[in-house]
C-alpha cells in the first residue's frame, strides 16, 4: 500500500482499529461520490493532512502528505517552497500551522476544480 493510500485508509477508518467495517466503508463511498457535501468533503480533507490527529496542519504535515501526490514532480527544495508559501497565505493567525478553520477558509478561497484533493470529485467511466 502506497503512504498516500495509507492516508486515506486511516482517514476513512474513523474508530482507528485498522480495519474497516461496513458503516465506515459506505460512509466513505457515499462522502466521495455524493456531489454537494462541500463541508464533509474538506472536513475529509483535512484529516489526510493532520497526521497526529492534534487538530492541526504542521508544515512537517503538509511537506509529508505533499510529497506523496507530488512523487518525483518536485525535488524536496521546490516542495518546501510550496508548502511554506500555503502556510504563510493560509495562517490567518500566524502560529505556523493551520487550523481547521483556516484550513477550509483557505479551501474555500481556491479554485476548487484545480485542486482535485479539495474536491474529492470521482471521475466517471467514458461514455
């Protein structure tokens, strides 16, 4: 399992056993193919961010989920950059790391259909 799918697997896993039961599955399926649910979905997002749990996203957090998506794309110096750069433009308060709230309020600032992470949309089969 690749650290990115593992990231889901424990966003998705709610009660943290590792194991997923039905309830948890269809809660899942049904935040990731339902449209609307803007909230939920972000609220999703986030938790595959905050690696410890504490609530918030530390630079070291966001640098570690970033490189999972980005692989080989950018080499650790560019991605730094990047993260450091959402960091400053999302921490409304200036503590380094982002909350919740800034977190969403930052989502909700972006263009959404650019950032497929954001918008959890699934691609439907070619018709």
């Amino acid at each position: 399992m690749t650290p990115l799918m593992r990231r889901i697997f424990a966003a998705i896993d709610v009660d943290s056993n590792e194991s997923l039961d039905f309830g948890e599955f269809l809660g899942a399926l049904s935040l990731l193919t339902s449209p609307g649910q803007r909230e939920a979905k972000l609220e999703f997002a986030f938790r595959l961010y905050d690696l410890d749990g504490d609530g918030y996203i530390g630079n070291s957090e966001l640098f570690k989920v970033m490189s999972y998506m980005v692989a080989d794309n950018l080499d650790d110096t560019q991605l730094q950059q990047v993260v450091d750069k959402t960091i400053r433009d999302a921490d409304t308060d200036g503590d380094g790391r982002l909350s919740k709230a800034e977190f969403m309020d930052a989502c909700a600032q972006a263009d959404t259909t650019r950032h497929p992470i954001v918008s959890l949309k699934i691609p439907q089969g070619k018709k």
